[in-house]
C-alpha cells in the first residue's frame, strides 16, 4: 500500500451509529497500527430525516433535545451523537481522529470524501452478510467497494 505522507497511512472510518457496528470498529482500530490519521464519517442520507423521526419516536426525541439544547443542525447532532463518543475512545488510546458529518446518499458521500481526503484505507461497516443477492442488488458497501481507489476493509460483527 501506497502511504499517502510521511509513512502515515491516512483511514476514513464510516460510522452508522449502530452498537454492534460501533464494537466491531473498536475491534479493528485496536488491531491496527496506531500510526494512523483516522477520520470517523457519518452521513446523513436525507434532507429532514430528523423531522420524520420526530414523528415516529417523539418522547425519545424530546429527550435527545434537552440533552443537546445547543445543536443547532442535524449534522451537528449527528456528530454528537453518533461520531464524537467513537473520537473519545479512540483518543483515550492516543489516536488522531477528526469526525465529518456530511449529508447525500451514503455511496455517493463516502466517495467524495475518500477523493477529496485522499484516503488509503476506509473502513465500513456490516451490520449483515454480503449475500449474492445484496450484492447483486447493489448497496453502500457493493458501491464503495466497486469505485473507491483506496483499500476496503469491511467489518462485521461477531456470530452470536
């Protein structure tokens, strides 16, 4: 692998905000070297998506509100609450580790930020099996996988 400066390898981790997925990231980040300039990427794949879930889980909501008073935009929520607890852990372990928020279709999002970060490595995550119909179907995963330049490392959760 090509390192892109300095021998640091540069590593754009997408995070989903999923318990399982969140574990199986701390699994792969601890196996690595700590040589490492991660950055963690949430995106937030439609425009007024917090408006719908307001709807659907309004009391669970409301108290995720009174817990950020201050946030003033969904990517800033999502930041809080899905990329910085990841930048906690990984910093209590001496990592560097910046957290991006962007908002689009997940593919396409990832994509544009490993060419404009000019990443060696991403990491995703796998809440499921690649079976020979999701991929056939297509995806995140089958997407990134097919056109990103950099090197693809997918990360599943343990079997129970």
């Amino acid at each position: 692998m090509e390192l892109s400066r300095g021998g640091h390898i540069k590593a754009l981790i997408c995070v989903d905000g999923s318990p399982v997925t969140n574990e199986g990231f701390k699994c792969a980040v601890n196996a690595l070297q700590t040589d490492i300039e991660y950055t963690l990427l949430y995106v937030l794949e439609e425009h007024g998506i917090y408006d719908s879930y307001k709807r659907i889980f309004k009391e669970d909501l409301e108290r995720i509100e009174e817990l950020f008073e201050d946030v003033d935009s969904e990517k800033e929520a999502a930041k809080k609450i899905f990329v910085l607890p990841l930048c906690v852990y990984m910093r209590e372990y001496g990592l560097t580790v910046r957290a991006i928020v962007r908002e689009g279709p997940a593919g396409e999002e990832i994509l544009d930020e490993l060419r404009d970060g000019k990443y060696d490595l991403v990491l995703l995550g796998d809440r499921k099996s690649l079976s020979p119909a999701r991929r056939l179907l297509g995806g995140t995963l089958t997407e990134v996988m097919g056109n990103a330049d950099s090197c693809v490392m997918i990360v599943r959760p343990p079997r129970p």
